[in-house]
C-alpha cells in the first residue's frame, strides 16, 4: 500500500524489507531474553538466528520456486529474483536447520526450539505488515466494512476492495506471541511451547488461506499452504503428547 516509505539519495527503503529487518530484530531479542530466563547461552541464540534467516529465505525462495515450477521452468532467473517466498518454506526450512546446527553444537534442539519459536511469531507479525504496505498476500474482493483498497500495488488488485489478509495474519501472529511468552513464564514441559506454536500457527494459516485471493499452488481441493497446514498440525500435536511424557522429558534433560 505504501510500500516505498521514503528515499535517501539513490537509496529507496521499502516497507516490506523495513518490516523484515525489524521483525528480525525484535526476535533476535526476545529470543536473548527467554534464553537468560531459561538459563540458555545468549550466544547460541545469535548464531542460531542467523542460521535460521539465511537457512529461511533460502527454503523460502525454494518452496516458492516449487510452487511457481511452471514459470520457474520458462523463467528461472526471473522467479528467483522475485519477491516471492513461501512462509512454510522458511519455517520449515530454518527449523531443520537449526537442528542440524545443535545437533553438530550437540546443544538441547527442543530446548531452543521453545524460545525460537515464540520469538519467530513475533518476526512474522511484522513481516506480514510488510505484505500489507507491498501489497502481496492480499485477500478475496469483499464488500465488508473492513475492506481495503490498493491504488499503486504491483501485487494486489489496485481500485478493488479487499480483506486485509495480511492484517489479519499480522494480529493472529502477535496474539500468538503474547499467548506463547505468557505460556512461558512457567516452567513448562520440554517440547511443549513449541509445539503449541505449531499446532496454533496451523490452524490460523488454514482458516486465512480461506480469505486469500493470490496464487499459491493447490494439492486437490486445498491451497500448498493448507495441506502444510494440516501437516504442522498433526506434527504439532505429535511433539505435545510426546513432551507430556516422563521419558521424554528424563531424556530432555540429560541432553546438555
């Protein structure tokens, strides 16, 4: 919507990578802070957060290339130097590497993965204000109150009244965050609050995808990022009834 904030000489700052790079670096510290809480080396949080950005946009972009294979396949150069990325893809893609990076640190992944987690909703909260000013991710034509309307987008609809999907990812991403730092001031089983993230970033990104109106692949009936979806919840659910357990938790707590 306003995407190009203002310029400093030959410098342009748009919104969506302002939105970025702040989101980024609210995670990064509150990441820092649940890390001193939870007795975790504040160190380790830094470089797991730079494992997890280059890791993310690289699965990002990857997932979005698969999404996107037909013009990927007549245009490789012009698709991957789009805008364009998947979330999933960077989720699911920074996860993994975050694990291998504990895995050959030999740190407590699922320990990380507790505080990583609720700070991520909060880098997604933002970057979802940064698809509203770009204009990306928009949502269905409505004639709702709450409609919004694009003039200058390259992305969305311009003239065309619209859900502010990205608005509403934004909030549910933010509430999260609140409802997952709250989760946390207790001690809590090993797994648990991630896994919680898992199970409530599904089931919010599978009722949005409902509003959305951009392209994103589809599996059947359903869009990629639904049938992820579903996927990241039943995973989600797996590793909460997994932390309830005793054992699970005795085996946490000899990993150092």
């Amino acid at each position: 919507m306003y995407n190009n904030l203002f310029t400093i000489g030959p410098l342009t700052i748009h919104g969506y990578g302002l939105m970025i790079a702040v989101g980024i670096i609210c995670a990064l510290l509150c990441g820092l802070k649940l890390a001193q809480k939870k007795n975790l080396n504040t160190d380790e949080v830094y470089n797991l957060t730079f494992v997890c950005v280059i890791f993310g946009f690289l699965s990002a972009k990857l997932l979005y290339c698969i999404v996107e294979w037909k013009s990927f396949i007549n245009n490789p150069l012009s698709t991957l130097g789009s805008g364009g990325f998947v979330v999933y893809g960077g989720i699911i893609g920074g996860t993994l590497a975050a694990g291998i990076y504990c895995r050959i640190k030999r740190l407590s992944f699922i320990r990380y993965f507790d505080i990583v987690l609720p700070s991520v909703a909060i880098a997604q909260a933002f970057g979802r204000i940064g698809c509203f000013l770009a204009g990306c991710c928009y949502g269905k034509e409505t004639d709702s109150f709450i409609g919004i309307t694009f003039h200058n987008s390259e992305f969305a609809p311009n003239n065309v009244s619209l859900y502010p999907t990205q608005l509403f990812s934004s909030a549910g991403c933010f509430i999260m965050a609140f409802i997952l730092f709250a989760y946390l001031k207790k001690d809590r089983k090993p797994g648990s609050t991630g896994a919680l993230y898992l199970i409530m970033y599904s089931i919010g990104r599978f009722i949005i995808e409902i509003f959305r109106n951009d392209y994103r692949g589809a599996v059947g009936p359903l869009s990629t990022s639904q049938f992820i979806s579903i996927c990241i919840l039943l995973l989600g659910i797996i590793i909460y009834t997994m932390s309830q357990k005793d054992a699970f938790t005795e085996k946490i707590q000899d990993t150092h």
